[in-house]
C-alpha cells in the first residue's frame, strides 16, 4: 500500500472551517484525517476529471471541501482542499467545481 497521504489546506478551507459549528468542524477533520491512513473511497469521492470531494453528513447538512490530487511532487502524496460548502442536499454543485477549477489553475 502507498504511503500516507498529506493534505493541504488553501486559505479558504481554512476560513470554511472557523465558520462552521465546531461539532461540525470536528467532524470534517475526523473524515479527513481518517482519509490520509486509509484512503476510503467513500470518505473522498471523485467529482470530476481533476476535482475531488471530502464530504461529511452532519445535523442534516452535507459538509462538503473540494479538493484535486498535487502531482507535481514523486515522494509524497498531497491532496490540495480549496474550498468547502454546506449544502442542504446532496446533489453536486457545477459553481463548487468551477471554483476548484480555477484555483487548480492558479496553483499550477
């Protein structure tokens, strides 16, 4: 098995989390953290070609961080959260994957 996976938070994750309950908050950074020892499937979901999401059922509000796998470097495995968004159901948002978009483009 591949080692373990580091992620990376962009300013806005990070401005995401502080507004979020903290129960919440905690919740989302369970999820994550248990995504870099095992690499559930079901903890972070491919949207797209590039764009990936963390997601996180809470107080019934989908908890969502967007996210796209850091190629660039060979030793380590990174993945890069952009942004997060509460959504009251579960359908994928196109403005959610445009935004991460542009910030993969800006990145790279």
């Amino acid at each position: 098995m591949a080692g373990k996976i580091k992620v990376e938070f962009l300013e806005e994750v990070l401005q995401f989390l502080d507004s979020v309950d903290v129960k919440a908050q905690k919740k989302i950074l369970l999820n994550i953290d248990k995504f870099t020892h095992t690499r559930d499937k079901e903890l972070f979901k491919k949207l797209s070609a590039d764009i990936w999401e963390f997601r996180r059922l809470y107080n019934k509000k989908q908890y969502r961080l967007f996210a796209f796998w850091d190629k660039r470097k060979t030793n380590i495995t990174v993945v890069v959260a952009t942004h997060g968004i509460i959504k009251k159901n579960a359908k994928n948002s196109e403005e959610g994957n445009s935004e991460s978009y542009r910030a993969n483009e800006k990145i790279f």
